[in-house]
C-alpha cells in the first residue's frame, strides 16, 4: 500500500512559525518520534510510504544517521514555512499528496480543535483518513463531552465540573468515593495534561479560575491518588462489536517535574479485563470506528481503574509496543490483527516522548 503519514508540527510548516517557544513546543519531541517511528515501521511491512517535513526540520535530521537512514527509504515532500499556519491551509496541502496514495495517517494535538477539523476538511477533499468518524474525534478531544457520555452510560470516572459551574458552586462535586489530594484544572480541549495545574485547597483554586479568559475551556477535577497509566486500542471495530475492541498495554505513564516524560511497561493485568474495560469506554462515545486510540486512566491503591480522557490519534505509547511487537505493530493501524507475541514480561520496555531507535 501507498500510505502518507503527517505530523501536525514537523508536516505543517507551524514549527518555524512558533518554534521552541512557541504554544505547541513541548509536543515537538514527542512528535517527531511517532512520526519518524510510524514511517520506519511501515516501510519495514513493505509499503510505500509518504511524509511531509518542513525544510529547516529536514536539514536539521540529516545531520543525525538515524533520522536520516529514514529519509532515505520513504518520499519526503518539502514543506516550507507558512505565515499563519491554520486548518485550511494544512488540510489543503496534506490532501495534496494524500491524494495519490490508498490512505493517510493523521497525527494533531487535539488542541485547538486541530485534529478533528483538519481530518474533517481532508476528508472533504477525497482523502481517505485512518481514523474514526469526526463526531468521535470531537467528542474525545473535549474532556467534558466525554465525561457526560461515560456517565450517561454508566461508565466510572473521575467527577467533572466546568470551571465555571466551579467558581459558582465550589462545593457541588459533593463527596468524594476515591482517595484524593486536592484539586486539579485542565484544559478541556487538549492532549493530555498540557497547562495542567494543581491545588491544595478549592480557595486557591477559586482564585484561579476567577483570572482565567474563559473558564468554560477548563475543566476541574480531584487530584484522585494512584498509578497513571494508558492503554491502546487499535481499529477498525463498530459500534455493535461484531467486531471486538482489541486492547494493548497498558503502559505506566511517568512525569519529571508535572511533565509527561514517556512510560514503561506492559503492566501486569488480566486481557479479559482491559478488553472490557477499554471495549465499555470506547463504545460509549459515538462515532468509534477505526485507527488507533488511546486511553488515559488511573489504577488506584484498591485496583479499581478510574479513566480519565481519551486521545484519539497516535500516542507517544506506540514508541514502547513498538518495542514488544516489532515494525508489524503499524499494520494495525491499517486494519491487521495485533501481532501474536509470547505473554510480555511485566515492565519489559520503557520509552520516552523523545525515544526512537531507527
């Protein structure tokens, strides 16, 4: 298969717009790993394989052989610097060489609804995107739509508030059923916990919230005590199961400084458990159909798993199974059974948002 493969801040031309301090500078590593891995995975299955990269990212690569030998073995559209990067404007130029291969692979922050408009308007443009339906994509990408969806179906998660409806009933959340060390505000549309912060007391977090823009883009939540951690899920499956959820990992997530370093893993559960578990969450957000997902949740002191929020594109976990399943891991994405492996050791590989390896 002709696939091309795109990566909001290396493909774009936003990098030189915003650089290393720019608003999405912290996801540049991160980023050009899953990028750089994707493209070396699928070219190792036999596909011919597409990516754009802007110019000054291009020459910086080849002067690193591992970056480079991956040059060398996939097509590599220029890319050059674009005064106001923005979704139309991206969508127009990726669908221009999506257009002549059998599929796209889109990887966006979901941050300022990036993922899902671009995926929509290249759609729109004839392209075929390996990913779900752009109502999940929306859904997914705005943590309070996906609290309201796991609750109406009686999913357990962590108790949600706008920040507003915060700031106004600061005690409405009402009791708290898990162990729990303050409180928690987050960007409600977003990846992960980008800007999260965190605060001993609701005074304190009152304060802030009363000196945000739009408390209606956060989201407040209780620093709920546990292990993080993720798990993967790969399509295509549909929403009567006919085709079942297929889970991987899950990963423990590690931080330095309240930052997202990478993980390690896989972790010791029970498979029956963590297809239930992601299978329950997945199919209660419409518009579940294809690509890969991934999926944030807490494993508490009691063992009860509380999931925080989905990613709905490519995340940095890939860099570890990649580790256990080999190259033919990026064939799931394109609609391939997960490789069969010999049961992992528990804790068998360990990854950073920076890590590739050729």
């Amino acid at each position: 298969m002709h696939i091309a493969v795109f990566e909001f801040l290396c493909s774009s031309g936003s990098y030189s717009d915003s650089g290393r301090a720019g608003p999405y500078a912290s996801l540049l590593d991160e980023g050009a790993a899953m990028l750089l891995s994707l493209a070396s995975d699928l070219d190792r299955c036999g596909h011919h394989v597409s990516v754009a990269l802007e110019t000054s990212i291009r020459a910086a690569w080849k002067m690193q052989s591992l970056k480079s030998s991956v040059l060398d073995r996939v097509d590599v559209h220029d890319v050059h610097p674009m005064p106001e990067p923005d979704i139309e404007p991206i969508a127009e130029l990726w669908a221009s060489i999506a257009r002549a291969s059998d599929c796209a692979i889109v990887i966006a922050p979901e941050l300022d609804g990036l993922l899902s408009g671009i995926v929509q308007a290249m759609r729109q443009r004839g392209c075929r995107i390996m990913s779900s339906d752009n109502l999940f994509l929306c859904t997914a990408s705005d943590k309070w739509d996906t609290y309201q969806h796991w609750t109406k179906h009686q999913q357990i998660t962590a108790p949600t508030m706008l920040a507003d409806q915060w700031l106004e009933y600061p005690s409405s959340l009402g009791s708290i059923s898990y162990p729990s060390d303050g409180w928690v505000l987050k960007r409600r549309f977003g990846a992960g916990g980008t800007d999260l912060q965190r605060f001993d007391s609701s005074e304190a977090l009152c304060d802030r919230i009363a000196t945000l823009k739009n408390p209606l883009d956060w989201i407040v939540q209780p620093w709920i005590i546990g292990q993080p951690a993720s798990l993967a899920v790969v399509g295509p499956w549909d929403s009567s199961c006919k085709i079942p959820v297929a889970a991987i990992g899950p990963t423990e997530q590690l931080f330095k400084d309240g930052s997202y370093i990478g993980g390690q893993g896989p972790l010791a559960v029970d498979p029956k458990k963590l297809d239930r578990f992601a299978q329950g969450l997945l199919m209660s957000i419409p518009g579940a159909t294809d690509g890969w997902v991934g999926i944030d949740f807490l494993i508490l002191p009691t063992g009860q798993w509380i999931p925080l929020e989905i990613n709905p594109r490519l995340t940095s976990s890939y860099l570890g199974y990649r580790k256990l399943y080999g190259p033919e891991l990026a064939n799931t994405i394109l609609g391939e059974p997960v490789p069969n492996i010999q049961l992992p050791i528990p804790c068998a590989f360990r990854f950073s948002v920076s890590d590739f390896h050729g």
